[in-house]
C-alpha cells in the first residue's frame, strides 16, 4: 500500500547563510520505493513554525512526518527520543523572540516519545556507513518545540490515525570543505531513516508524565 511522509527542515538563523537541515531534505527523491516524499521548509520561529507544520499535516495527510533541524554542536545525526514541554531560547529567533522558561502547551504533559522506531534506525545507519547515534535531548529551542507540537498533534489525532510515525532528526554542522558531499550524506542518511520507518508498523504518539 502506498504511503506518504512529509519531512521538513528549517531556514537559516544566526547569521549562518543556509541551514543543513533544509538543505538535505530538499535533496531527498519525490518517492522510496512506495513512501512518496513531501518536502517544506519551516521558519526558524517559535510562533509561525508549529502553524506552518500544522497546516502542512492538515493539507497532506502523511502516514509519517519527519521534521529535521540542525545542532551545530553534535558530530552525529541524532534521532531523538523525547520531546519536552519547555521553551527556552538562549537566542532569539528569526522573528526576535526569546522565551525564557515557558511551557510549549500550558498543562500539557511534561514529555512525549518519539513513534520513530529510534534504535532501529540507528543501528541501520551505523550500518550503513553513517554516524548516528540516539539523543535524549533536542534541546529547549525551536527544534524542540516543533517536535513537542508534532507530537502533540499526533497524540490528539490517535483516533483517525493517518499518521502512523512522527518524530525528530538533528543534524550537524556541514564542514568547511566538502558541502556538497556532507548534504548528500544527510540527504542518504535521511533516504534510509524513511526506508526504515516504512518497513516498521504503526504506533500513536505516546506522552510521558504531566506537566504541572
């Protein structure tokens, strides 16, 4: 049966001229096998990311949705595990916001899991050449809200269940040397996450604890 996946990055932000995340994504095929691939970019912006992603899910209806971000700091892809209720920037965002401290839904619970199925992917790209490793933490920034939301979504939509899988995948930094290279490698590294989550079955979004 046909499926689809919608899978976004992020625009550029800090002062850097384009961000890594997008970059791969938009070099993905149209299709992998039988998962076609819909892909966007998302505004770097606590307020107008979680609505773009929102309106992306609502017009396409994807089985599974990967959403992509960069961690400069990291030197492996990082396929998250847990979103956090908690927005707090340590810089602004592309609109000038900086939340300190706030939850991302007021009395939503404190975390959600991924629905990825995280080991497995880490093990197949280990496997296949590509450095990753699973992360316990996708920081307070716009990242992790954007996965808090996604999740948050997905949990309240358990009833339809059109989408099966949903979760977050850091990248890092691209080197000085060799761009073109390194975006291909995520893009691949992307490719085999995919075929991954479609050979997996469905889950629902799952929460973990209640925030105060």
């Amino acid at each position: 049966m046909k499926a689809k996946a919608l899978v976004t990055g992020f625009d550029a932000f800090g002062g850097d001229v384009i961000n890594p995340s997008y970059e791969a994504v938009r070099r993905l095929p149209a299709r992998i096998g039988t998962l076609g691939i819909v892909t966007a970019r998302l505004p770097t912006s606590f307020a107008r990311a979680p609505r773009q992603l929102e309106g992306l899910i609502a017009r396409e209806r994807p089985d599974i949705v990967v959403c992509v971000g960069l961690a400069a700091q990291r030197d492996a892809i990082g396929i998250e595990r847990v979103a956090v209720n908690l927005q707090h920037a340590c810089m602004a965002d592309n609109d000038g916001q900086q939340p300190q401290d706030q939850p991302i839904v007021a009395r939503g619970p404190a975390a959600y899991f991924s629905t990825l199925p995280v080991i497995t992917i880490v093990d197949a790209l280990n496997r296949a050449g590509l450095h990753a490793q699973m992360s316990m933490s996708a920081g307070t920034f716009v990242c992790n809200q954007v996965f808090y939301r996604l999740m948050h979504g997905a949990a309240a939509r358990r009833a339809g269940r059109h989408i099966r899988h949903a979760g977050f995948v850091h990248v890092p930094a691209l080197p000085v040397a060799g761009t073109e290279a390194a975006l291909a490698r995520l893009a691949r590294a992307l490719a085999v996450t995919l075929t991954v989550i479609q050979r997996s079955g469905g889950v629902v979004a799952k929460s973990k604890g209640n925030a105060g």
